[in-house]
C-alpha cells in the first residue's frame, strides 16, 4: 500500500517537474548555473526527504512541518554533539581558553 503511494507520488512529481523547475526559475532568478544547479540539487534532497519519510506527513500540514523540523533539528544535535564531544575539538577549546586567560 505505502509502496503504491510512493510510487504514484514520484509520478506525480515527475509530471509536475517542469512546473517546478519554471517555478524555481521565476523566483530563486540563479544568477549562474553553480547557483541553479545548487538550488535544483536543495529542492531535490528536500523532495527525496519527504517522500523517504512519509510516517512524518499526514493530513495535518503544520504538524508535518513541526515533525520534520524535529528530524533535522535532532540530526543536527547529534552531529554538534559528535563534533562538541570529539577529543581534537575539545583540546582545540582548551587552547582558546587558555589564550583567554593570559
């Protein structure tokens, strides 16, 4: 069932990908193909995280919004938490601080 769903949706999208890239073309205005290629490359990852994640979306339009804030606000947690907690990083802090107190 979810698979047909997601089937019919890529579909969808793919009938629907000129609207979007005239979409995209109209409002972002890429000054450069570096900038067009960028914006084409963020719109599919969202896309693709969308529609990877189908158990966030539901009929409620906010509560899906809040539900995929929460996933990459807790991705983006666990990324700072490896970097803050990384023993290079916290010799690095210990260095800054040190000059700090000179």
């Amino acid at each position: 069932m979810a698979e047909t769903q997601l089937n019919s949706a890529l579909a969808s999208a793919t009938l629907e990908g000129s609207d979007l890239a005239s979409l995209l073309q109209k409002e972002f205005k890429p000054k450069t193909d570096e900038a067009k290629s960028a914006v084409e490359t963020a719109i599919q990852t969202l896309a693709q995280q969308a529609l990877s994640q189908t158990k966030l979306i539901g009929n409620d339009v906010i509560k899906s919004i809040e539900a995929m804030i929460a996933a990459i606000d807790k991705k983006l947690s666990d990324q700072i938490n490896l970097i803050m907690h990384h023993e290079d990083f916290q010799k690095l802090e210990g260095a800054w601080r040190g000059l700090h107190y000179m």
